[in-house]
C-alpha cells in the first residue's frame, strides 16, 4: 500500500512539474542569466580576496561582438570590508567561450562608456548572494 501510494505520489508531482514547465519554458534570456549568476558566484568563490559581502545594481546587459552580435554579461557592485571600511567595487561578468570576469577599474571603464545594453530591469543581487551562499554551504 505504501509504495502504491509513493508511485501516485511521484506520478502526480512528475506531471505538476511537467504541466509548470510546459507553461513557463525557460528562454534564452533565463538560461543566460542562470549561467552568468553561477559562473560569477563561482568565480568570486575560488578568487578571494576581496571577500564580497553584499551586492547591487546587478542587472544583465550586452555589449556588441565583433560580428555585430551580442556578447552577454551581467554587471553591478560588490561590497567589501578591508580595514574595517566599507568599499563598493564594480564588477562585470562576460559570457565568452565560457566567461571572464572584470572586477574594479577595468569594470568602471567598461560601465561608464555607454556601450552596455540593458537586456532585463530585473535587479539580480539577490540571486547573485543567493548562489555564492550556497557555494559557500559547499
């Protein structure tokens, strides 16, 4: 009876799960976020210092390839506390053949040159810290 009711079970949450992804398929768009979240979290995971504590203003953009394609990336600010001072560092993370990673004046440079397209509104701090305290977990 009770592996009856197991097999009802995972029967019925495999066709929720199917029926919620058939109405909301991840887009291009989802999976290029997923990925930049993740290879950034990663990146400040394994590269410390500076230790990031806090981020904001992480939204996706683009900048134009060489091709005249789009080249994706997502850019904001990391906070740091070195010497008991806060300091909020600017940071950009490119999809390339797999990704770099900008931190500081090479970041601010590109930021501030108006080449940036914004591709989503979305504020993406929140599931940037979410990923890096979960590697942290690990």
């Amino acid at each position: 009876m009770r592996k009856l009711f197991m097999t009802i079970s995972l029967a019925f949450v495999t066709s929720f799960t199917t029926k919620a992804q058939a109405s909301h398929p991840a887009t291009q768009t989802d999976t290029i976020v997923r990925y930049l979240i993740t290879s950034s979290a990663t990146d400040f995971n394994n590269h410390r210092p500076p230790n990031p504590v806090g981020f904001r203003k992480v939204k996706l953009g683009h900048i134009k390839s060489a091709d005249g394609g789009k080249q994706y990336l997502i850019s904001g600010e990391f906070l740091t506390k070195e010497d008991k001072k806060e300091v909020w560092i600017p940071f950009i993370t490119i999809k390339t053949s797999g990704y770099e990673q900008w931190i500081g004046t090479q970041a601010k440079t590109l930021i501030k040159s108006g080449s940036i397209f914004d591709d989503k509104k979305e504020d993406l701090s929140a599931a940037l810290q979410s990923q890096l305290a979960d590697l942290h977990k690990n």
